[in-house]
C-alpha cells in the first residue's frame, strides 16, 4: 500500500517541472488506476490526483466519494 501511494506521489510531484505531454500522460495513468479493481491502488490514484489538482482530477476525487471500499 505505501509502495502504491508513494509511487503516485512521487508520479505527481514531478508533474509541475514536467511538459504538457507528460502532464497528460500522468493524468491518464492516475485517471486509470483510480478505476482499478484494488482498492489500495484506488485509494492511492485519489490522493495523488488530489494533489495534482485541476477540474478533471477533482471530477475524479468527488467521484471516488461514492466507492464504498
């Protein structure tokens, strides 16, 4: 679990040096694996886009309020 979380934040705090390209492509990795079967990985996508920030991440976080796991 801390493995996963520390992976996505670690994923996102080089998002803001990062290019728009790159940007787009840790969007699309984060937006996947909040739709992942594990909770864990869901949790850890969540958090990480949180801190990524911006209207499509924070879709994704009100989103994940429902999911009971």
């Amino acid at each position: 679990m801390w493995l996963e979380c520390g992976l996505s934040l670690l994923l996102v705090a080089g998002v803001p040096q990062a290019g728009k390209r790159e940007q787009k492509e840790a969007f699309e990795a984060l937006a996947l694996q909040a739709k992942d079967r594990e909770p864990e990985r869901r949790r850890s996508a969540v958090r990480a886009l949180a801190v990524f920030g911006g209207a499509q991440a924070w879709e994704l976080v009100l989103a994940a309020l429902a999911d009971p796991e």
